[in-house]
C-alpha cells in the first residue's frame, strides 16, 4: 500500500455503494488519499467484482479484521445505515468524513461534522452548519446558516435545508425536496421527492406533497 494512501472499504454493494466508489475515485484524482480495498455488505452480489473492486465479505467479517481500516457506509436507508453502524464494534475501524472537492464547506464559518459523513458533488454549506455521525448530503444539496442534522441523516440529489432548520436522528429528504426555515422535523421522519415542508413535522411520520401532509405515523 503507497505511503500516501489509507486503506477503505465500502459497506454496502448496491448503487449508493457504487457511488461512494465514485466519490473515492474523484476525492483521489484531486488528491491521492485512498486505497480502496473493496466491498462488504451481508447480501453477496451476484458477481465477485463490483465495477472493479471486489466483494470482501459480510458486516460479521469486517468486525473480524486485524488491521486498522478506513470505512464508509454506502447505505441510503436511516434506520438500516444505523444499524450496521451499530453492529460494527472492532476498534480498529474509522469512520473518515468524505468530501467532494467541488463542495463549498470552509472551515472557518464554524461547521462541525460527524465521523463517517459524506458530503457528495455541488453541495453548498453555508455557515455554522452542524452534521452527525454518518448524515449522507447527496448531489447539490444545500444546507442553510445554523441547521443541524442529527446522526444517520439522508438527503438525496438537490435537498433544500433552510436557516435553523433542526432534524432529529433518521430524517430522510427525498430529492428535490424543500424546508423551510426554522423548521423542526423529528427523528426517522420521511420526506417525499418534491415535497415542500412548511410547519413541524413529528417524529415516525411520512410527508408528502406542496405544502407536505403527514399521510402515514408509527409510535
């Protein structure tokens, strides 16, 4: 292994796996930072290599390595990307924030972000923006001044975070979705592509539409 380089793995083998992979691919042509080793995800892929790189085994067998390894969980799902989190328990594995080199994030405007978040292509942070441990930002999200997302966040393609915005743990933003400012949506909610959220949203619940209506809640 180059000096140079650290050694990764992605858990999850199915298409935001694969676009991890990529994400890896472009955080290395702008500087070379990573190995990339492979993939582990319970559910084997039906060939041996995934656009190149291979299928290292299940999540049981990636708590069993004996050496320091880099992970990033490519799972999209809140509640599934946590609890592989919560199963991977070996000391020897870290989680590294993964950042694309186009995002706008400038340390000084007081952000913080949680181990194993990754931030993808054309995302803007403004300023004072707090992520959890393992939130996905997808392609062009934008996340206002102030707003904070808790653990196992995930926003796909072109999310709009406004100002004060605060989500619990879970919250999953479905593309092109909006809120608005000040809002506050709770734990493991789900907003649907497109939907426009304009008032508090509970925990547990679905959401859909312009202006965004709860049409389904679990306890």
């Amino acid at each position: 292994m180059s000096e140079k380089k650290q050694k990764i793995a992605i858990v999850g083998a199915g298409g935001l796996g694969r676009e991890v992979l990529m994400l890896l691919h472009q955080i290395n042509r702008h500087s070379p930072t990573w190995e990339i080793a492979g993939f582990y995800d319970d559910a084997a892929p039906a060939n041996a290599l995934i656009n190149g790189y291979p299928y290292l085994g299940t999540i049981d067998q990636l708590n069993g390595t004996q050496w320091p390894l880099h992970v990033a969980i490519g799972i999209g799902s809140c509640s599934a990307k946590a609890e592989v989190v919560a199963r991977l328990f070996n000391p020897l594995l870290q989680f590294p924030v993964l950042v694309h080199p186009t995002v706008l994030l400038q340390e000084e405007q007081g952000h913080q972000i949680g181990e194993g978040s990754i931030i993808c292509q054309n995302c803007i942070l403004t300023t004072n923006v707090t992520l959890g441990r393992h939130v996905l930002l997808n392609l062009a999200c934008t996340i206002g001044h102030d707003a904070v997302l808790g653990d196992f966040c995930s926003l796909m393609p072109q999310v709009a975070v406004s100002g004060g915005v605060r989500m619990g743990n879970g919250v999953y933003g479905g593309t092109n979705s909006t809120l608005l400012q000040n809002l506050h949506v709770g734990a493991f909610t789900t907003i649907g592509a497109g939907a426009v959220v304009t008032k508090d949203l509970p925990s547990y619940c679905t959401a859909v539409g312009v202006p965004a209506r709860i049409i389904s809640q679990s306890a």
